[in-house]
C-alpha cells in the first residue's frame, strides 16, 4: 500500500516553497501562486495532504490533497 504524499506551502526567503515529502518542487512570488502550485500537485496524487505553514514556518492549517 502507498502511503499518503505531503505537500507543504512554507517561507522561503521572501519568496514562497512548494515542497513535496521534504524535497522543495518550486517557488513563488506570493503565497497565494504557491498554494495553488500545490493543490494542482496534489490532485495527480491518490493520497495526499497539503499543510500550510505561515511566515514562522509554524503550521497553519492541514487540507486534504
């Protein structure tokens, strides 16, 4: 069995990360273009979460993939 995937909107310098199990996909500008960037992620996974970090790095929120 698979195990679920994580994807995680976090701080990045003044830009945003997109990372997927610990390893950064991608950047952005904004938070915004980088949450996006990551529920298109998720929808090509079966099992997957995205956890949404504020500017601390601390978790704000947890959403289904």
């Amino acid at each position: 069995m698979r195990s679920a995937v994580e994807f995680h909107v976090l701080p990045c310098g003044r830009r945003w990360a997109v990372s997927r199990d610990g390893a950064k996909v991608a950047t952005f500008e904004t938070k915004q273009q980088t949450l996006e960037a990551a529920c298109d992620l998720a929808q090509g996974e079966e099992w997957s979460s995205i956890v949404v970090h504020d500017r601390d790095g601390h978790v704000q929120r947890r959403e289904p993939g």
